[in-house]
C-alpha cells in the first residue's frame, strides 16, 4: 500500500471512529412478523434465491490516454457502513494493487454495493468515469490523472526559511466557479468533506513546501497552524498554535487565489509568515452525553462551507464539558459538537446513539469568543425490510425473458430530506456519505445519522427489469390501513427511531429512451428541458412512485428506466434558471399542486404511451413547442 492510501485509510477510521454509533444499526431493526418472514422466504426463492458467496470487482485502471498503471493501489468499501462496521474496517485493510496492465481484482467480497477509490502517488482520480457504486461481479475501468502540484517557499518576516511548518492548498471553487462539488462514492466524499485529508504537507529545512496531487480548482494557501485533517501522524509543532497565514501574507479575507488544473504545476506560491497566535472559541457541551460516551469532538468550519478550520475534544465526564479551538483568524465561523460513542464497534448494543449538536454561527472579531453553547441532540433512523414481488410466470416467460437474477443485499437504499439545505449545514455534509445502505441477508436494512426533518426513502435497483411497487409505514392504529410513506415522506424528531418501513420491489419493469425535438427540421430544444412521465390512470393520481422526471441532454436525448408497467403522460417542459443552478431541489411529484399540474398538462397535451411489463422502448420521439414569450409593449406613446 503506498504511503498516501495508507495515510488515507487511517483518516478514514479516525473519522468512522467519530461518527458511527455503537452497535449495527440493522439490530435496531423491527423483527419482521412470522407471516413477512414467511413471504420473504418464498419470494427470496423465486428470484433472489441464489446463496449468497462470495464475489469479485475486476478491472483495471488506466491513467489519462488509455495507459495503464502499475501498482495503484485499489480499495473497496462497503456502503452499509453502519449496518456493518466490522465489515467497513477489514475492507479498508484489503487493497489491491493493479498489476502491469493496470489489472486489479477485489476478491472475497460478500454481495453488495461498494465505494471504490483508486490511489498512485502523483495522481488523481478522474470524474469522467467515476460512478458512485459498484456491485460484485462489475467490470470497471478507473481513470487516474495527473494531479495538480503546488510549490513555494515559507519564510518569516527576516526572510528566514520556515521549517516544519504545515501548509494546505484549501478548495474553494470549481473551475467553472461553482462551489466544490462532492465526487460519487463514500471513500471520495469523505475526502472532498475533509478537504486534502492526505496531507500534512509541511516545508523542508529550505522553507520550501510542494502539495501535489490536487484536483482542478481555485485554492486558498496557508500555512502555520495544525491543519484541518482530524489525524495528524507526524506530532504536534511549534506552529501549531498559530493562527494560519494565507499566501502572500493574509488573512482568509485578504488571500490570493491559485488556479490549477489537472497536470498544472504552480510555482513560487511563496508565503511571508506572519506569526500571528490568532484567537480563541471556547464554550460548553450541554445535553446528554453521559457515561457511555467516550468523548465529544468539536468542529469549527468556515461559515457556509465544509472547510474545517480547527477541532477540540472534550470529556464528557467532565464537571463543565468544555472545550476551546485556538488559532482562529478574524471571521465567521461555524461550530457543531459530536459525540463519539464508546465501544462503537460492540455488535448488538443498542441503547447507544450517536449525537450532534445543531450548526451555531460564530463570529470572531479582534478578540477571543467564550461562551459558546452547544446543545446535543441524538440523531435519528428509519429501519425496515425489502420485500421481492416476483412477476407472474406468464410474464416471465413471454415479455421479460428470464431476467438475471440479483442479492438484495445489492439494493442500495437512501433517504432524501427534504428540507432546503442552509448555508451553516454544508459542515455536516460528510453525514450524507453515510446514509445509504443495503438490506443485510435477512431483508434487513437501517438508515442512520439522520437530523430531525421529513425525509422521503429512495432505493437504486440492481437491475432493469425492477421497480419500487410501494414504501408503507405501520398505521397509527391497528384498525388503519399502513401509511404510504412515498406520499407522506417519514417525519422525524431528534433520536427517533421509526421502525416498521416495508419497501416492496417488483419485476418487470419497463424502460423508454427518446429524444424531444422540436420544429419541422425536429432539432433538439434550444433551452434546457426537462422530462416528465406522468401515470394516466384515475387511480393512480396519488401514487408519487409512478412520477419521474428526467434531464434533456444538449442533443435532445433523455431516459427513464426502472418503471412500473402502465399507461403514462408524457410532458417537457423549459427549466428555469433558478432551477437549473439547484442540484439539491425536490421532484415537482412531493408535492400533491405539483402532481395536480402534471396530471392537468399530460391530459391536456395527450402525449401518451402504453409500457408492458420488461418492455424497452428506444426511439420515441417527444414534441416540443416552447412557450411563446410575450412581446414587448411599444414605447412610442398612443396617438392623442
């Protein structure tokens, strides 16, 4: 393993060690009924009856150019992370090094999906082909290119080297200017969330530092201070204290800019130190915590974003549970508690959860904070079981043609909230890389780390021929039908844990391909459009699972797959700015206007079509008339 993974893989326990709470969440799962258990069994048999056994992800991995690469090291990481720490941590300790093809082979892996991150010193994995999971027996190419470097020298106000000091390239924004984006797949968000976690870089006896292995991007350069990663493998400094200096010499305000991209080297990045102690947050954890706590991490990040800026512990068996971050520059801040759970990897304990404090903005400005409360509130999960709907023999046989058969454990499970992301919760985006998970061999499954707020459960399918058929909650009463929580989404309060969610797959899913065009010549749109396929059927009005929508590429092309069979709209509409600029927004189908809207303009536009159980539909060819704007009024005044 080179050094950079293996810097990589400890980081990644530290902060698995801070997050997951004790004990599988699968074992807080509802123990299904002896009539679901029965069910389970008999549908288990018909499509998803294969034993499980152990599997392989093979491929290669190529550098830019189609060339192979020797000796990069590939690593395969299970996304039910919380379902399966033991699991988590063995992978992390399994990597595989490609060969002189570029060759890798991940073997002994149980069915499932998983995160895979591709490492050689120097290089960078590419986006261009990046997928955010794979399952066993998946054949993949990973793409590595040349990473960015960045270089210069550190010296204090006598023009003196500055040796030993750490320095970190911070990413602030995409080459196109929009903020960092998280690359697909756990092991890479948790790194984007960390920000340069395979560091510390520090300066030579010459002052001289060089931060390769960077992203295209905009960077922020500092030096000084303890850096942002959560591990830090080479000891405490003697500038460890000191609040950072930004290149040239200056605050977070006041700091240049370093543009690179990937292969780009930019030298003489150099640093005037400033040696400056900075200032101090300092407060108190309040709420539970108690004596199966092992202790409460605090973060201070930037305002507004995911870059960690300093990090205190405390002990939650400590009279005043305080804690202080010192090294702080002038600026707006956020702070957020965790506590770490002890004995977090003990399977089976339950009465143990993790927590977190909400995001509290600080502002620091010329002098030290004190006072600050945290307040720590136990997150929340939502448990349940999968259950396969096999398709009728006839339909087996005369339209899906013996579809292939899948583990359940490679249904990869989310929860979408939603709640419209606020600038202060962009620090607790690394909680996200550990919300989806798959069903363990009894149909299982468990979504954790979630905060209050109404979330809307999703699965991604193993395979074409699948659908959701329904997601139902237990009733209120027992004299109630279940609740069908595609509708409703699952209300949750701080520590709840809502048990009981049955999501139902079926087979026999159908697909459609197609491209809007537009005009006599049918080019496709010149604005950007958006698909929709709408359920024609009375009764199926309120069925959110039977909604979708799908983005127009730039030659007109879109696609739905994994759909119910039915009778279905088919509606385009122009997307606005707004909306174009919101990767985060809620499908229009949440909402009962929205799907009231659809429903009357798929009527209205008569564009419909008929998909039969396992049928795929290519070339369909979808009308677009763009809205006539209206014109602008005259200036010239009426005649008098």
């Amino acid at each position: 393993m080179n050094k950079n993974l293996f810097t990589f893989v400890w980081a990644v326990l530290a902060f698995v060690v801070a997050l997951m709470p004790a004990g599988s969440l699968a074992a807080q799962t509802r123990k299904p009924s002896d009539n679901e258990r029965r069910t389970a069994d008999q549908n288990a048999e018909l499509r998803a009856a294969a034993p499980a056994q152990s599997g392989s992800i093979r491929g290669r991995v190529l550098a830019d150019g189609s060339r192979p690469v020797a000796d990069a090291s590939v690593l395969a990481f299970p996304l039910n992370i919380a379902a399966n720490p033991q699991g988590a941590f063995s992978s992390l300790l399994r990597p595989s090094n490609s060969d002189a093809d570029g060759k890798f082979s991940l073997t002994g892996l149980k069915p499932g999906a998983y995160s895979l991150v591709a490492s050689a010193p120097g290089y960078v994995l590419s986006d261009a082909d990046a997928k955010e999971f794979y399952r066993t027996g998946d054949n993949v190419s990973l793409t590595l290119s040349k990473g960015a470097v960045i270089t210069g020298r550190v010296t204090n106000s006598m023009g003196e080297p500055v040796v030993g000091a750490v320095v970190r390239a911070i990413k602030i924004r995409q080459i196109d200017n929009k903020t960092p984006r998280a690359r697909p797949g756990f092991l890479s968000g948790i790194v984007d969330s960390m920000n340069a976690m395979l560091g510390p870089f520090k300066t030579d006896d010459r002052g001289i530092y060089r931060i390769y292995g960077l992203t295209s991007g905009v960077y922020q350069v500092a030096a000084g201070g303890r850096g942002q990663s959560m591990v830090n493998f080479s000891g405490s400094g003697i500038f460890d204290g000191d609040a950072p200096t930004y290149y040239p010499s200056s605050t977070i305000d006041t700091a240049s800019e370093v543009e690179v991209r990937a292969g780009d080297e930019a030298v003489a990045i150099d640093i005037r130190y400033r040696d400056h102690r900075g200032h101090t947050i300092s407060g108190s954890v309040t709420g539970s915590g108690g004596s199966n706590q092992a202790g409460i991490s605090v973060m201070i990040t930037r305002a507004g974003s995911s870059i960690a800026e300093g990090n205190g512990f405390v002990n939650p068996m400590s009279k005043e549970r305080g804690f202080a971050v010192d090294g702080l520059l002038d600026g707006e801040y956020t702070a957020i508690a965790i506590a770490n759970p002890a004995g977090m990897m003990t399977e089976g304990s339950e009465n143990l959860s993790t927590q977190m404090s909400s995001p509290r903005r600080v502002t620091v400005s010329g002098a030290d904070v004190t006072g600050v409360e945290l307040a720590l509130e136990p997150l929340a999960a939502i448990s349940g079981t999968v259950t396969i709907e096999p398709a009728s023999a006839s339909a087996l046989k005369d339209a899906c043609k013996n579809p292939p058969r899948f583990y359940r454990e490679e249904i990869v499970i989310d929860a979408r909230g939603e709640a419209k992301s606020r600038p202060e919760d962009e620090a607790l985006q690394m909680l996200n890389a550990f919300r989806r998970t798959t069903p363990n061999d009894q149909s299982e499954f468990a979504i954790g780390f979630l905060r209050p707020g109404v979330y809307r459960p999703e699965a991604q399918l193993p395979g074409e021929n699948l659908f959701i058929k329904s997601m139902t909650l237990p009733p209120a009463t027992p004299n109630e039908k279940r609740i069908d929580a595609s509708k409703t989404g699952v209300r949750l309060k701080a520590g709840e844990k809502v048990k009981g969610l049955i999501m139902t797959i079926g087979e026999g899913a159908a697909g459609l391909k197609g491209r809007v065009v537009t005009g006599e010549e049918n080019k496709p749109p010149s604005e950007k459009t958006r698909v929709y396929l709408i359920p024609a059927e009375p009764d199926a009005a309120d069925t959110v699972l039977r909604y979708f929508e799908a983005d127009v590429t730039v030659d007109g092309a879109f696609s739905f797959g994994n759909v119910p069979p039915g009778s279905y709209w088919l509606v385009s509409r122009e997307v606005t700015a707004s909306d174009q600029d919101d990767a985060a927004r809620n499908p229009i189908a949440w909402d009962a206007g929205g799907r009231l809207g659809l429903r009357f303009e798929g009527e209205a536009t008569k564009k419909s079509i008929e998909l039969a159980p396992c049928q795929r539909v290519t070339d369909y060819a979808l009308k677009y008339s763009p809205l006539i704007k209206p014109s602008k009024p005259s200036a010239k005044k009426p005649p008098q």
